[in-house]
C-alpha cells in the first residue's frame, strides 16, 4: 500500500487533499505516515484518525496537550514544534504533500528530499528562499519534486516530459485578485476583509490577499525560473480573469500549448498524488460554450509593483529571493496587523531588498538552511528599521 504525508494538513491546500485522499479510500486506500498543522489541532486530531495516520504534529508547542487530549485513545502518537515536523518528514513515506504557509515549509521539505522521497511542493516559498538548494538537494538524492502551485503544475504538464530547448517563452496567468477593477486611487485605503475575497480561488487568506497585491504571481514568477530554469526574459505574466488557462508553453516554432482547467486547486494535488498516471478526479468539467470568451490583458506594472520586483530579484541572484520572501511575509504581516496600507507592501519590500543589497550584497546563492535562515532574518531585522524610520 502506497504511504503518504500531508504537512500542514488543516490548511486550503491540506484539506483539498484530505478531501481527495477520503474520496480515493482514505485508510483503505493509503497508509498514513505523518500529518502537521499548527493552530487547529481540533482539525488535525480528526484527519489523522480519519486517516489512521501514525503520528499528528502541530508546529505549536503549546496546544501539545490539546493535540494529546483530541487523540486519546486512537493509538496515534502527537508531537509539537517545528523541528517535530521536520522528524515527520524525515520518515519514510512514498510521497509527501508539503502545503505549510511560508518559509517554515522549507525544513520539512529539505528533509523529505534528503531521504530522496516525492514532494509534491504547494510550498512556494521554500523555491523562492532557497530555490538552487531545493533543486540541488533534489538532483544529489535523486529526489522527485512534483510542483503543485497550478501554474507549475500547468507547465510541468504542458512540457509532458520535454526539455526546455526549444521553448522560447512560458506565460503564467494571474486572475487580478480582489482590486482587478478598482481605481488606482482606491487601492490605498483597500483593507483586510477586501483583500482577502478571492474572485475565482478558494484558498488560505495570506495568498488570497497576495493575490490581490500580485506578489503571490511575483512569487511564481520566481518559483518557475527556479523550478524550470528560465531566466526572467522568458516568463511572462498575463492577466486572465476568468482563470481557466492556467498557463501556456511557447516553443520557438510558433506553437503553443496550453493548459486548461477549472479554477480546482484538488485537480494539481491529484495531478500530483497519482503521478505519472491520470485518475479521475472530482474537479468541475470546462463548458467553454457557456463561457464564451477568455480574456487577457497585460499586467499594469504601476498598479502591481511586485512584478517588476520578481524580475529584479532574479537578475540580482544570490540571497535576493530569500531576502524578497522574507521582506514580503513581514510586509503582509504589517498589512494584516494595521501597521501598514495596501500600496505601502510594495514599497516597504523594495526597501529592504535595497538595504540588504547597500548592507551585504546578495553574495552567493545559499548552499544551506542554515545562510537561508540568516538571510530571512537580515531581512526582517532590515525590515523593521525601515518600519521604525518611516
Ligand atoms: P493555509 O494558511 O490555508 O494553511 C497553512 C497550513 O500550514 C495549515 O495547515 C497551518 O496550520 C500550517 N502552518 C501555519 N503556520 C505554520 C508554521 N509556522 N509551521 C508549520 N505549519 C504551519 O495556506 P494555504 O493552504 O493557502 O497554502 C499553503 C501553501 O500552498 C502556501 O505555500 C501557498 O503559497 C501554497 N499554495 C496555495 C494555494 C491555495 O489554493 N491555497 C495555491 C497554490 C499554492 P493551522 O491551519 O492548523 O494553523
Ligand atoms: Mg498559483
């Protein structure tokens, strides 16, 4: 029987899973090795007995006892903290899902490919911090890593095995977010409950509201040209509000392929849970006549700042995605918490991507956790001045 993990399970990307999982035979189907969440052990303690996984792990050490108390009796052994779930991951399992929120993704995921597991990577961040030791790490272990973000999985799928010589450019689609069609002068004042209505996509509130900011595209900008390994000028970005292409191949003899489909993400997780075969899965069905039309426009660089950030972060090179990872976590920190407006995320990410360029210099790509972790605390300590300055 296949063997499977889910880190952070009780997220939007871990209960699309769960769901998958339940609906493919849940225990019958699959032996459950570990399962993680943080705040919503309640959750947590109930996929894990769903799912008779053999140990539950919250990144919080303080709601162990509660973990303990949802379990009793169920045989499933709890554990806390993060280096706990870096222990889960490390056990053998044939394929783990890792759908953790922010660079805390990373160590788990490291782990996974050390003992040369499957990952399937919603994780996005962990590319952006540490993209070449991600990749790298992979091909020392021969380690595969299955990209679950829809617009990675679009491409992976749109390649179908093909190397990248003769593609010429990719596109991924961006849906606009929640200020798509707001007024530039508006935007200023957009707060918390407005960024976080996602249009088109269910997900976690954090992404929803960089989907409304564009830095979750900035983001998958960088994550594809590490992912892939295409340099800025061959990764475009196209607004798409209806978000049904996902994203689009161009090769250099003038074709293109592009992949379709509706805005599920349980279609890329089961992509990616069944892996290199096809499984019928649960997502809606497109009804292109009833749509009529797709449309697309290019991007407005002034509304949406954080594009041209990506492109800067690629070309810079060295620590500049784990600086711009960690700059942009505190600025939408800053956001959610009221110290900060819409418009000043942009300003207050390039700000430290500066200071940390005057102050350090982007050196070397970081070769291991440990420079990744440095460089993200640089930035939020380089963060915070920059916040007490203004
Ligand atoms: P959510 O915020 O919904 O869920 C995050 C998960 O991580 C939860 O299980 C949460 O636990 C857990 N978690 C939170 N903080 C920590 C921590 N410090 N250490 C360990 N675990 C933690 O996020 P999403 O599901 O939206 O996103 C997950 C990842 O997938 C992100 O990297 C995102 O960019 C990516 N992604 C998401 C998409 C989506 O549709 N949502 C689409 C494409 C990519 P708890 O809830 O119990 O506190
Ligand atoms: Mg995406």
């Amino acid at each position: 029987m296949r063997s499977i993990s889910v880190l952070g399970a009780t997220g939007s990307i871990g209960e699309s899973a769960f769901d998958l999982l339940m609906r493919a035979g849940g225990p019958s189907a699959f032996r459950t090795v570990a399962l993680s969440g943080a705040a919503n052990v309640a959750r947590l303690a109930e996929m894990a007995r769903a799912l008779r996984a053999e140990v539950a792990v919250t990144a919080l050490p303080e709601k162990l006892d509660d973990l303990r108390a949802a379990l009793a009796g169920s045989g499933i052994e709890a554990a806390a903290g993060a280096d706990a779930i870096v222990e889960a991951a490390a056990r053998p399992a044939d394929w783990t899902l890792s759908a953790i929120i922010g660079a805390a993704g990373l160590p788990p995921g490291l782990e996974v490919l050390r003992r040369a597991g499957t990952l399937a990577l919603a994780n996005k961040e962990s590319l952006v911090a540490a993209g070449r030791l991600v990749m790298g790490l992979a091909a020392d272990k021969g380690a595969t890593i299955l990209p679950v973000d829809s617009e990675h999985s679009a491409i992976f799928q749109s390649l179908n095995g093909d190397n990248l010589d003769s593609v010429e450019y990719v596109t991924i689609t961006a849906s606009g977010g929640a200020f798509r069609d707001w007024p530039p002068e508006k935007l200023a004042s957009a707060t918390v409950a407005e960024a976080s209505c996602h249009p088109n996509w269910a997900m976690g509130q954090r992404i929803t509201i960089d989907s409304a900011s564009m830095f979750n595209k900035a983001l998958e900008v960088i994550e594809t040209h590490e992912f892939f390994g295409l340099g800025a000028d061959r990764i475009k970005v196209l607004v798409h509000p209806q978000s049904i292409i996902h994203a689009m191949v161009s090769h250099t003899d003038g074709g293109c392929i592009a992949h379709l489909g509706a805005p599920d993400m349980r279609h890329a997780i089961g992509y990616a849970l069944n892996w290199p075969a096809r499984a019928d899965l649960p997502v809606a069905r497109l009804d292109l006549a009833a749509l009529g039309s797709l449309t697309f426009t290019a991007p407005d660089e002034t509304r949406w700042p954080a594009l041209r950030l990506a492109r800067e972060v690629i070309q810079a090179g060295g620590a500049a995605g784990a600086v711009f990872n960690a700059a942009k976590e505190q600025a939408l920190d800053d956001f959610i918490a009221g110290r900060i407006g819409f418009m000043d995320m942009a300003p207050a990410v390039e700000r430290t991507l500066d200071a940390a360029a005057r102050e350090a210099g982007f050196a070397e790509s970081p070769a291991d956790l440990e420079t990744v972790l440095v460089w993200d605390a640089v930035a939020r300590r380089l963060a915070a001045c920059k916040a007490g300055a203004a």
